[in-house]
DNA sequence: CTTCAATGAGACATTGATGTCTCATCTGGG
DNA sequence: CCCAGATGAGACATCAATGTCTCATTGAAG
C-alpha cells in the first residue's frame, strides 16, 4: 500500500463513483446521496470522502462532462472535411456523454451563480466555430445564428437522451436523429 | 362578501399567483415557497390557502402549462394549410407560455411517476398528428418520427426560452429560431 | 503474523424547507 | 358602526437530506 499522502485505489474508484452517478442521476436528477453510494456500491461515508459533498460531487460531474465534450469535439476533427460531416461525427461521438449532459443541462443550480464554469464557454466556442465555417463555407444557412445553433444542438442532444431513457426514441437512431433534424430539418428536399 | 365556502376574490387571486410562480420558477427553479409568496406580493400563509403545497403549487402549474398548450395549439389551427404554416403559427402562439414549458420541461418530478398527466398524452398526439400530416401530405421527410419531432420540438422550446432568459437570443427572434430550425435546418437549401 | 490504510455501518447534530397553528390587523358589506 | 372573511406575521413542530463523527472489520503489503 501507498505510503504517500495520495491512496491509490481511490484514483480508479472514483472514476467509477462519478460514472455510476451520472447513470443514477441521468434517470432520477434528485437521487439522495444514499441513493448514489448505493448505486455505486460504497457507503455513504466513503462516498464523502470521495466528494466533500453533493455539490462537490455535482461539480466533478460537470468537469466529467466537460471533459468527454472536449474528447468528443476532438474525435470528430470540427476543422475536417464538410461541415455537415463533421457535426454528424460531433453528434456520434457525443452519444456516450449524452445521458450526463442531459443531467447537467437540467441542473439549473450550474447556471445560476453569476460565473459559470470556463469549460462550457471554450466548448461553445468551439462549437460555435464549427457553425461558422459551415456559414462562411456556404454550407449552412446564415439566418440562424451559430449561438443559437450550439444552443439547439445541447436542447436536442438532452431531449434526446431523455426520449431514448423512456423508450420513445431507440438507442441506435439516436445520431440520425440528431444530425439529421438540425441540419436538414422536417421539410422534405426538394428532388434534385 | 360571500357567504359561500369558496372565497370569491382568491379566483382571481390565484392566477396571479400562479402566473407570479411561473415567471419566478423560470427563473429559479428551486426557489422556495417563501420566495414564491413574495413574489407574487402575498405571505406564505395565504400562499399555503391556495395551495396545499409545493407539489399542489407544481401540479396546478403543470395544469396551467397543458392548458395554454392546447390553446396555442387550438389558435394555431392545426388542420389548416401547409404543416409548415401550422407549425410556425404553432410556434408564435406558445410563445408566451414558452418559460413556464421550460419550468416544466426540467420538474423530472412530473415525469418519474408511473403515470403522467394525461394532458401531455393528448398535446403529444395533436403535435404528432400535425406531423404526420405534414408527412402525408409529402411535406415532411419520413425518416424523422412525428414522436422525435414532437420531442425537439418541446426541446428546442426549452432551450430557446433559457437562451433567451440569459440573453443569448433576442426574444422577438424567438418564433423563427425554433420555427427555421426544425422546418428546414441549418443546411442551406440549394438554389433553385 | 503484524500493521495500517480503507471501508462499512451507524449514531449524531445541523440545516433548510415545509406544513400547521395562532393571533392581530385590515377591509368591505350590511 | 359592526362583523365576518381574508390576510400578514410569526411561532412551532416535523421531516428529509446532509455533514461529521466513532468504531469495528477487512485486506493487502511488509
């Protein structure tokens, strides 16, 4: 055993508590902290000595969340190829994730205080960015703004993951459903 | 004054509180019974007269949601024209009620239970019907269920309704935002 | 085997929101 | 004026979740 201050089972274990979290509180937001061990297989008191508390915990689940964003955006190479393709890769690569971001996006208490976490502006921006090189490249139309694009895609994404949780939406069309709506849209193309 | 059992003035009472509830848990959707009370200008005694509590408070609200839903959707006259036209008149008309929907779209409470408001069943199969037309009448692409556009639509909702709460969306821009982005997506159409 | 960090179980106090109650005050109708 | 109903203010108990603590047990390294 480590005779250093750091434990060295807690690194894997708590991978393991925050992901056992997300999946409980995707489905049941106000899941007690009892609930959470449990889910995760600990007691409630190692569970505090994880995370010093709810909030704590919540926190390192949007650090948790920002970071798979981040490891999604970069799958998906934003600067590759059309633009449309490479929000059809974001939207795949994002799946995973989609259960906690739902969960982090309804969680009001992260948008309140007055400074948000940074993680989120770089994500928007990045986003953002990839919506403005489909505009500038005239590949998408310039009447919705890349702000309002980014937003539409998180409110898809979480709506999404929650019709997928009660069964109204199935796993694997969850990209399509996505990608294709937010680029193409209801209506019917024109034939060529 | 009457000399009935039920108070004549608190009808009238009530809506305004319940109107007051809904912009205030827009905002802040953990806000407590206290501050609900204060907003709407009464005390928490009166509050807890018209309603039993926090839960009769959100159960009232989410009667309120359903009814100004179908109203839109009654003034939007959905069996008329193009689905197009519909869902954008659809669109304008919810507008007013899109905060008190985004409230209501996070409450997880409403939807965790075994059974739902069957309200919400019944919005769900006229928005769905509008769809459907809309794919019958080769209007709408098929790929893309009435269930999920009825589902991004209410996201799409929500998300423009906190994006315009914190400003990122102009609020006039509302009905075309929503509306543009499911007819028609962020791609451009080809020139004709 | 010994040792020690990590854990699980549970007791305990704290906190914040809630629901209930009483009582003084206000107000409009008779 | 007088009164009944409605209200506001606040005290009070309750309850659930939380955070902190202790202590016995476990398990793996030395």
């Amino acid at each position: 055993m480590s005779h250093l201050g750091y434990p060295c089972l807690m690194a894997l274990d708590r991978d393991h508590v925050l992901r056992s979290a997300a999946a409980l509180l995707t489905r049941k937001s106000t899941a007690t902290m009892d609930e959470v061990a449990k889910a995760a297989g600990i007691s409630r008191a190692t569970l505090h000595r994880h995370f010093a508390g709810r909030d704590a915990l919540v926190r390192a689940l949007e650090q948790l969340g920002i970071a798979e964003c981040e490891g999604a955006l970069d799958r998906a190479r934003p600067e590759e190829g059309s633009a449309a393709e490479a929000v059809r890769r974001l939207v795949r690569e994002i799946q995973p994730a989609a259960g906690l971001l739902a969960f982090l996006y309804g969680e009001n208490q992260l948008w309140e205080g007055d400074r948000q976490n940074e993680g989120w502006q770089r994500l928007d921006a990045r986003i953002g960015a990839l919506f403005q090189r489909g505009q500038r490249g005239g590949e998408f139309r310039i009447d919705l703004s890349p702000v309002w694009l980014t937003e539409a895609l998180y409110g898809l994404i979480a709506s999404c993951a929650w019709a997928t949780l009660d069964g109204r939406v199935a796993s694997r069309d969850f990209p399509t459903m996505i990608a294709e709506l937010l680029l193409g849209g209801a209506l019917r193309r024109e034939e060529p």
